[in-house]
C-alpha cells in the first residue's frame, strides 16, 4: 500500500510543477526552468548598403569686431552709426542677450523682422542658426548648405535638401519605371541626396605618444626560462588550454604547476611583448586586409579586428572591443598606419561588407589621411571589386581561422586583460616565431638572434629578452 501511495503523489507533484512552470511562463513570458545555453552563437546580421559621399565645401565664416566697424563708420561718414530705433508698441522685440555672431554687436543694433539683421556688418541669422559659430558645410554639387537631420552616437548626418542639385536629379532621372514606383511608396529605400557626416569623435589620428613601458621583473617567477618557454610554446603555439598545459608539464616533464600560474606568466609575458610588437620597425608592403571575429570576455561576445600584411604576413593590428562599431574599427585602423613611416598615396585597405569601414575612411578623409577601402561582400564574385581583391580578403579569414583554431581550447577569457593578453601572445607568435609556408618556411619577422635557436622554448625566452632589452634602450634614452 505504501509504494502506492508513494507514487500517487510523485505523480502529483510532478502535475503541479508542471502546473506552476505553466502559470510562471504566462507571468513573466519565459520559461525559467529553461537551461541557458552557454555556447550560443553571435547573431550575424547582414550589413546594411552604405554610400559614403565626397566631402562637402566648408567654408569658415569671416569674424569682425562691431567696435572697429563703427569706428570706420564714423571716421567715413563723420558720424556715429546710431543703434536701432524701436516704436514703443512694436511686437517684435530683440533679447538683451542678443549678439551678431559675426561682428558681436549687442541686441541695439539688431534688427527684427523674422530673422534678425545686423545694422553693423548687415548679417543676416536666426537664433537657431548662428552659423558663424561653426563652419559652414555646402553641398560640392550646388553649393547649398547642408542641413542637419540626424544626431547618431559618433556623428551628426547633414543632407542636401535642394531639389535642383545635380547630384539628385542625376540620381532622379537615372531611376527605372519600377523603381520610381517603389520610391513614391518607400522613399526610405532609395539614397537620391547628397549625405555627409561630420563625426565628434574624441580621437585624434596619427598621435605618436611614447610607449607604456611595462615594469615586469620575470627572474622572480620560480620556473627557470626554459620551464617559461616549454608553457608559452604548448599553451600559445599548440593552442592548449592553461589546464591542459599544467597536465602536460605535470605529466611529461615532472613540473608541477597549476593552471592559475600559468595564466599568470602568460599576463606577465604579454604586458612585457605588447609595446615591443606595437613599435617594432616592420618593413611593409602595399597589400593590407583587415577583418573581425568574435571571442567571448566574461560571458559576452567581443569583436577583435585584425589587420593584416597580406604579402609580408605581418598581424599590424589586433585591438579587442566589447563593440563593432565606427570608432573600433578607427582605432584599428589608426595602429596599422602608425606602423608606416608614411602614408602612401595610393593606400587600400581591403575588407568586408560591414559599413564601419567606409564611415572610418570618411572619418580619416576629415583629418587630411586619405585612402581607398575596397569591400568584398558575400562569399560569391558579384560584382568587379570582390572578384579582383577576393584572394586578400581570403588571406584574413585564414588568419581567422588559425586564431579561433588556438582559442577554442581557452572556451573564453574571465576579463578583458586577459583576452588582451592572450592575443597579444598569439600575435608574437605569429610574427616572430612561426614559419609561413608562402615565405618558403620563414617566419614574418627575420630577427638573426632567433634564427639560430634549435628550440621553440629557446625562441620564446630570446624574444622576451629582446623584449627586455628594447624596453631598457627606450627608458635610458
């Protein structure tokens, strides 16, 4: 009787649970008792066609002083310019605050009809638009001046309303039957009008600083330099995890280490590389790609943008962002192009479709560094500039693949400093130490000092001493 009862009220039980996951899902509109699922992909969206357009015409408007033109006045016409005489029942009246932004005349020498004039300089403004104060940006297709329409997060968007531009008509009159058709229905859809965005960014390209020299004293760590480089070479070049590589010393080598140490002396080794592979004088050539992937810091997916030497096989940039947006791929862009001595006329970056690029070209264009951004979209040849720049854009998803090939034993770092440090090591390693097949077996980096090492363990601890030994020049020079 009793395992009767027993089960009659398993069975209950199981019925009311299922009755509150029912109620609780109602409630709150998910199911709580769902796992969550560790090892979801990123969303992959397609990338929205952007057009950049050419810069606009700025112009810098003249600023005069309203003291020294009432002094020509007087000394012209022998007599004071008298300010602005107002009738006592007028309706329109001018704030005391008031200023011409051209001249700074104050508010009695103001006009008011609608707009307000200058009786001085005779300007003409409202008090929306005192456009003195900044720059003005025309159209370079009718010289209209451009109007604001959108504030986005990095730019504000200004748009050529003018009808009678010839950017727009061109665009107008080169529309098909159905396409006109489509755009009185979606007007959204169609780019007709000059566009251009002025960004605010707070950074300047091209800023030269000193490096951050690092204070890393590795002769305290307990393992001798050998052990050091026996860890980097399984944990970095084999791509094993810090707990399999702990095993491996264990096991292999009878060094009993844990796996916590071992990520230890991989921050301490990156932190001391970092600014050597930064400023190292790499000899380029004129072939650069550049490309992100996702890697997942503290549970959530980041971005690292690579930019690559497609002919010398030279990683140049490898900045890690928490967003894949306009100003990451600024900043990545910006590292490759301190690495040249110039920037040469006929730069080309080549990279996806993603519209970032083309916004940080346009952002480089409004700071005098001009260079093209050729973008191949899809996995197919559609159209000329994919078919002919597809075998560079090929070279950077290899780069992808070999990364995310040594990452995926890390399932993923606890905090930024440590995916810093983690693909700061992989990039040494890919430009120092490994051999490249399309160089016939030699690394990217020729340095005579570790080409004579019979090792890769002896190669890793010579290029930590290099590393040091650069860093002691920077600080006694």
């Amino acid at each position: 009787m009793y395992p009767q009862i027993i089960t009659y009220l398993l069975t209950y039980i199981n019925y009311l649970e299922q009755i509150i996951r029912t109620l609780l899902t109602l409630l709150i509109g998910k199911n709580m008792f769902e796992k969550p699922k560790l090892n979801e992909q990123p969303v992959n969206m397609p990338y929205r066609k952007l057009q950049v357009d050419n810069l606009p015409i700025v112009e810098v408007p003249e600023k005069l002083d309203y003291k020294i033109l009432l002094a020509e006045h007087f000394e012209k016409n022998g007599k004071p310019l008298k300010p602005v005489q107002r009738r006592k029942n007028t309706k329109v009246s001018v704030p005391k605050s008031m200023i011409c932004p051209k001249c700074g005349a104050p508010s009695e020498y103001l006009y008011a009809k609608g707009q307000y004039q200058c009786k001085v300089c005779s300007c003409l403004f409202s008090d929306k638009n005192r456009f003195s104060k900044e720059a003005i940006l025309k159209c370079p297709h009718c010289s209209k001046t451009l109007e604001k329409i959108k504030e986005r997060k990095d730019f504000h968007v200004f748009k050529c309303k003018n009808n009678g531009c010839p950017y727009y008509q061109k665009k107008l009159n080169g529309m098909s039957s159905k396409e006109k058709k489509q755009f009185k229905k979606n007007p959204q859809a169609f780019k007709l009008r000059y566009i251009f965005r002025q960004f605010h960014i707070d950074f300047k390209p091209l800023s030269k600083e000193s490096p951050e020299l690092p204070v890393v004293d590795l002769s305290k760590i307990y393992a001798s330099p050998h052990t050091l480089g026996l860890i980097l070479t399984y944990h970095v070049n084999y791509g094993l995890s810090a707990r399999r590589t702990a095993a491996i010393m264990q096991d292999v080598h009878g060094v009993s280490i844990s796996r916590q140490t071992i990520l230890n002396y991989g921050n301490s080794v990156a932190i001391l590389l970092k600014p050597y592979v930064d400023h190292y004088p790499y000899e380029l050539s004129d072939q650069f790609c550049g490309d992100e992937t996702y890697i997942r810091v503290n549970g959530r997916w980041h971005y690292l943008f690579f930019f690559f030497d497609a002919v010398k096989k030279i990683i140049l940039s490898y900045p890690v962002s928490p967003n894949r947006d306009t100003l990451s791929a600024i900043r990545a862009i910006d590292e490759v192009l301190l690495k040249m001595k110039e920037v040469p006329e006929n730069l080309t970056f080549v990279v996806d479709g993603n519209p970032i690029y083309l916004l940080a070209q346009h952002f480089f264009a409004q700071h005098g560094i001009s260079f093209d951004v050729k973008q191949v979209i899809g996995l197919t040849n559609e159209d000329p500039v994919s078919t002919e720049f597809r075998h560079l854009k090929q070279i950077i998803e290899r780069l992808n693949r070999t990364f995310k090939g040594n990452y995926r034993s890390t399932h993923g770092f606890g905090s930024e400093k440590g995916s810093v440090s983690y693909v700061t090591l992989f990039v040494a390693y890919l430009n120092f130490l490994r051999p490249h097949a399309s160089l016939e077996g030699n690394v990217p980096v020729v340095n005579p000092e570790l080409l004579g090492l019979p090792t890769m363990p002896a190669r890793w601890t010579k290029l930590i001493d290099l590393a040091q030994q650069w860093i002691q020049e920077k600080r006694t020079a």
